[in-house]
C-alpha cells in the first residue's frame, strides 16, 4: 500500500490534489476514481509510451479508451500535435465527460492540457508529470499551451487539471540533463521567495544531484507546496503569480533565438536566473554577492550559468519584448533585492538589459 504525501489546491470548483510518492501509476485507486466518464485518452510521447504506459493499461478495462504517443521533443510543441489529440479524442467519440490522461514531461503536459481545454470547450485531464521539471512545475498550476514559431508558449489556455500525479520512480529512468534542468526550477522556488529554502538546497546539493531519496522529496514536496500557495492566491497571474517566471523572460528569449534545440527549458531558466540577478545588481537593486551564490548552487547542481557564445543581442532583446510577460512600453521583468527576494519590476530599460546579457 502507497501512501503518497497530497497536497492540495484549492482552486473553489477546480480544486484538485497533488500526490507524491512511489509506484502511484499502477495504483489505480490513486487515479482510476477520479475519471467521470466513459472515455479516456491518454496522452504521452515516443519515449515514455514504452516505459510507463503499460502501468496505467490495467486500470482501464471497461472504458472506452486509447493511447496516442505524440513525437517527443519541445520543436513538436505546437497547434499541428494538438490537432492529432484532438484527431484521437474525435476517433474516439470522447463525450464531454471524457478524461486525457497526460503521461509525460513538460511538453505532453502543456499540449494535452490546452488539448483537454479546448476539445467541447472544456474536458478533464489528469497530470501525470514523468519528469522533475513537471513535477515541480508545469504539471501543477494550470497553464496549458504550445509554442508558435514568434516565440515560446504563445497559444495557451488556463485549465486546472483534476489531479496531480508525481510518480517517483519514474525519475529513475530520466537522462541526467534533464534531471538538472528540473533542478533549476526546484532552485527558482527559493530564488524567487523562499531563502532558508535556497539555502537547504545549497546544503543538500550534492545529495540532490545524486538523486538522494530523502532529500529529493523534501524538496519536491516544499516546491510543490509553494507552487501550489502562489496558485491558490493569483490563479490567473493578475500579480503575484508572474514571480514564478523569475529568470523567464532571459530563458524564453535564449529559446527562441536558439530555437527550441541547443538549450532545455530548466538549462535556459538556470541562465536566466542568473542574469535577472545581474541586471538587478546592475541596477543597484541587490548585492552582486547573491548572483554569485545564486550562480554557485546552479553550477554545484550541474547548470549551466551564461548563455551560449555568439548570440544575437538584437535578437534576443526582439524576443525579450514580444514575451508575454511584458505590457506596454519597456521591459517588465522579474528582478530581485536578493535571495529569495523577486518582485515585478516595470519599465526597464533596455540598454541596461542588453548590458547584463553582454557580461
Ligand atoms: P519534456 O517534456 O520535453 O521532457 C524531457 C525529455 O525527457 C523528453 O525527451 C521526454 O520524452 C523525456 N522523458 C520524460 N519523462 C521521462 C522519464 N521518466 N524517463 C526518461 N525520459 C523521460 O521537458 P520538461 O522539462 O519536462 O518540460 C519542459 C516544458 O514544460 C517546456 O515546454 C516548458 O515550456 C514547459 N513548462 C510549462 C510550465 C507550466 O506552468 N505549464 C512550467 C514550466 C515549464
Ligand atoms: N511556470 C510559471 C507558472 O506556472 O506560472
């Protein structure tokens, strides 16, 4: 018997739970009474279908369903993948009581999410995060999308999912570089808000880059726990929630220029972190001494920490500006007054941006 840790989001009508733990895929008494109807479509990619899909199969006896293994990669995240969901959901005949079943990273997540959003203008869909970055991250909160060759996330929607389901032992067969990437957003969590957390996580950083247990799901847990409080209290990042994109602005840019391939998306917010961090010390805002630390613990968990040689300032600066963090004229920024510190800054100026990108 799994007792997973559970957290929950309270959200009114869209509140859901968050459970952590081992072996949860294959319990179905974690998942299986959560699905309304009669159809469900579970949606995963070429390199999780093998891996993970046959824990769920059992479960699904009875219903009407399938399995769609979209192409794996973030180039694949776009409105034309969507469309075979959408394809597999008609094939089926999925009612409005259908349920989308997303088994996988970041990628599946967002675009089986925006799918379940849109198919008869709103069906469920269960998180089922197979990487640390879901995990922490974008299986909980909502945010569902693809990208569009103008930049990265354009064409998305809010959909809450109706669970949040971290299987840990699917992180065993995660490559290490995504391991790390998924670390960057465990480490943006402190960064952004919470210091004595950054500061656990600079005395476990060694445990956490060998995958220790115990720590491993502490911060998982306490990551988690903070995404979700930020949800709870600006669900549709009207103020509070843009802190979570600390770091995103510089990562979305470094995406866009580099097309989706050289840089993961963790890999990209590592950067971006330390550069939001840079800009505020070159503002005057905080000490350059916590871009250091900041810089430091990213390194200590295997990140890179400057962007990619030879990139296009104007480029970058383009991408910067058409982000969808920004309104109005200057750059709106996620910058802080120091570890665990970020709030929103409007109006920067972009020469001082370009600066901190030439460093
Ligand atoms: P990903 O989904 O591309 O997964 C990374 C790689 O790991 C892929 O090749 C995937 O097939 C593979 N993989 C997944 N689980 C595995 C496992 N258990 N074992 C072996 N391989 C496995 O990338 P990601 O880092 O999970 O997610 C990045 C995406 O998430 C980006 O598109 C980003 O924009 C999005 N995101 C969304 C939010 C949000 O709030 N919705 C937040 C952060 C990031
Ligand atoms: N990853 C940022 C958010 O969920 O708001």
């Amino acid at each position: 018997m799994n007792t997973p840790r559970e957290l929950e989001v309270r959200l009114g009508a869209r509140s859901y739970s968050i459970r952590i733990g081992r072996d949860l895929l294959g319990d179905a008494t974690q998942w299986r009474p959560l699905l309304r109807g009669r159809h469900a479509l579970i949606v995963t990619n070429t390199t999780v279908a093998p891996l993970y899909l046959a824990r769920l199969e059992p479960a699904l006896a009875g219903l009407h369903w399938r399995a769609l293994a979209l192409p794996d990669g973030e180039a694949h995240k776009t409105l034309a993948t969507t469309a075979l969901i959408w394809d597999a959901l008609a094939q089926l005949g999925a009612t409005r009581d259908a349920c989308i079943l997303a088994l996988g990273g970041g990628v599946v997540g967002d675009m089986a999410g925006f799918a379940a959003a849109c198919w008869m203008r709103g069906i469920d869909f269960m998180q089922m995060p197979t990487t640390l970055l879901a995990m922490v991250d974008s299986a909980v909160g909502g945010k569902t999308g693809v990208d569009h060759a103008a930049g990265k996330n354009l064409i998305g929607a809010f959909h809450q999912p109706r669970l949040v389901l971290a299987d840990l032992g699917t992180l065993a067969t995660l490559p290490p570089r995504e391991y790390r990437a998924g670390l960057a957003e465990i480490v943006k969590i402190g960064a952004l808000g919470d210091a004595a957390f950054l500061a656990r996580l600079e005395r476990d950083a060694a445990a956490l880059d060998a995958r220790a247990d115990d720590p491993l799901t502490a911060a998982i847990a306490h990551a988690c726990a903070c995404k979700a409080g930020v949800v709870m209290r600006d669900e549709t990042e009207q103020g509070e929630r843009a802190l979570l994109n600390f770091g995103h602005s510089f990562a979305h840019a470094l995406e866009t220029v580099t097309g989706y391939s050289a840089l993961l998306h963790g890999e990209a917010v590592a950067i971006g972190m330390v550069l939001a961090a840079r800009l505020s010390a070159q503002l005057g805002l905080a000490n350059g001494a916590d871009t250091q630390r900041l810089a430091t613990l990213l390194a200590a968990l295997g990140l890179p920490t400057q962007p990619p040689p030879g990139l296009d300032a104007d480029a970058l600066l383009a991408a910067m500006h058409l982000d969808k963090k920004k309104r109005g004229g200057g750059l709106r920024l996620i910058l802080w007054r120091g570890a665990g510190a970020a709030f929103i800054a409007e109006g920067i100026d972009e020469a001082a941006v370009r600066a901190a990108w030439a460093c």
